[in-house]
C-alpha cells in the first residue's frame, strides 16, 4: 500500500537531529544525499525529488530542512501536508533553539515519535487532508467575501469613520425620540386629567343646583324672595 516511509528533520550544516523510518531499506541515505545535492537556500520553498518509485519532498522553514519521503502513487499533497505540520510542531515545542549544538539523532526518541503519529495517520487517513483543504478554502472564501465588502464600502466613500458617525447619530435620534414620546405621553396624561376634573366639577355643580331645586319645591315657597308688603 502506498503511503509516508521516511521522515527526517535536518540542521543547516547538514546534521540530521530527527528521524523516523516506517520500514526497512536504505531510504534515510537515499534522503540525505538527495538533500546535500538539492539545496534550498531560501525560507518556505519546497522541492519534490522522484528516483526509484519514490518521492523525496523537502520543506524548508526558519533554516531548517524538513524531508518525508513517500511512495510516488500516493501523490504530493499529502506529504507537504505532513511536512508542514511536521514543521509546526517542530517550532511550536522550542526544538529550534534546543537542536542548535545537538549531535546527529539527538532528538530522535523526543521529536522521532511525533514524525511516527502523523505518518501514521496521513498513511491511515489520506482524505483528511482534502478534508482539511476543503474548509481551509472555505475559510478563505469567507476572508474574500469579507474583502469584497470592504472594497464596496470604501468604493462607495463610506469610511469606517462615516459609518461609525452615522450610527451615533442614529442612536441620538433614537434617544430624542424616546424622550418626546415619554414628554408627549405626560402632557397627553395631564390634559386627561383636566378634562376629568372639569366633566366631574361641572356634573357636581349641576347635581348641586337639582338638589336646592328640589329642596326648594318641597318646602313650599321658601325658596321664593319674600316682596315687601
């Protein structure tokens, strides 16, 4: 079955520190002289070496050459896949700085058994790497939505200051209104009152003169003014 091999991370001068073998053969040597013949210079470049049914895949980043070697059917995306997470764990756990003086193999049983797990699990489970390309492309179209509403806002003049003030004022706006509709709401309840005070007065003053009326009337004339004889 096709799959990762070989993996190996190696020092500027050469000095291989890491690496981890799945299988026999003399594939680490094979690695090594591929990587003293084809030597990449600069930082993050990567280099695909085909010979004898095989690829050597080299990563380099921050001064340090990654190598996996795999089966030539299982393609390339998968071994930079690892290599480049190889490479994130590598600078993640601060091996950089502690492999600068170290002898050849001297982190094979620290670093050996991380090159192991992800070989094993790329070889195990290759389509997680299509999996993982998928949502990485999925987050970059989300980033390129958001770039392109950027550009039309700017497109338009409307500055993120613009908009920022234009939002103040609306909340301003909001408030005002909420501050004259409780003041109109007060002036509304007070001109209520009035009214109902002035219905009740007027039918207490009405009831008022029925009551003497009535009085009146039932006690004679006494209501009457009396005229002088």
């Amino acid at each position: 079955m096709p799959g990762l091999e070989y993996a190996a991370v190696i020092r500027k001068d050469g000095t291989m520190v890491a690496e981890h073998k799945h299988g026999g053969g003399n594939v680490g040597e094979v690695a090594a002289q591929a990587a003293q013949q084809h030597a990449l210079p600069s930082n993050d470049t990567r280099l695909t070496v085909t010979a004898d049914g095989h690829t050597f895949n080299f990563l380099r980043q921050d001064g340090w050459l990654f190598c996996v070697v795999a089966d030539e059917a299982f393609g390339r995306q998968v071994p930079f896949a690892f290599l480049d997470r190889a490479a994130q764990a590598w600078a993640g756990d601060g091996y950089p700085k502690r492999a600068e003086k170290g002898a050849a193999h001297s982190f094979d049983r620290a670093f050996g058994p991380r090159l192991r797990e992800y070989m094993e699990h790329l070889n195990a489970h290759p389509e997680s790497v299509d999996r993982l390309k998928a949502v990485q492309q999925k987050v970059e179209g989300v980033k390129l939505v958001m770039l392109e509403n950027v550009d039309k806002v700017l497109v338009r003049g409307e500055k993120l200051q613009a908009l920022a003030d234009k939002t103040e004022e609306l909340q301003n706006a909001a408030h005002q209104f909420r501050a004259q509709g409780r003041q109109l709401r007060k002036t509304m309840w007070w001109d209520n009152v009035k009214v109902k005070v002035a219905i009740f007065g007027s039918l207490f003053l009405i009831l008022a003169v029925v009551i003497i009326v009535l009085a009146c009337l039932a006690g004679g004339n006494r209501c009457t003014p009396k005229h002088a004889q």
